[in-house]
C-alpha cells in the first residue's frame, strides 16, 4: 500500500470484506503468504502463522498465514 494510505485503516477493510465475501461464498478459512515485516499487520487482522512456505519467490523467506472464518 501506498505510504499515503498507510494507518488509515483500509487494508484492515479490504480484509474484512474480502472475509465476508469468502463467508458468502462458504469457505471455512483464508490463507495467504506474505513476508516477516507483513506478519503483523495480518496478525492484528486476525490471521495465525502456519509456519514456512515453500516458496523461494525472488529469493525470500516467505510465511503462510491462515484465518479461519
């Protein structure tokens, strides 16, 4: 997200209407992957670390992350 936007609250909006949405559509959970300095941010929106991902995208130490709805 833009460093403008950032603390405004609208990443933790896009995430809970993408959970409503997932609720819906009747998924049981969300997952994602994202980097270390991420974590936080979806930590706060309610996702748990599930340990290391397998990816080796651009050569980083990716997270799998998951939200049960």
């Amino acid at each position: 997200m833009a460093p403008t936007a950032q603390g405004r609250g609208i990443g933790g909006q896009l995430l809970s209407a993408f959970a409503e949405s997932a609720t819906a559509h009747h998924c049981q959970s969300i997952a994602l992957t994202c980097l270390a300095d991420r974590i936080p941010f979806y930590q706060k929106n309610g996702y748990q670390v599930v340990g290391v991902s397998t990816s080796q995208h651009a050569g980083e130490t990716w997270y799998d992350l998951v939200k049960e709805l």
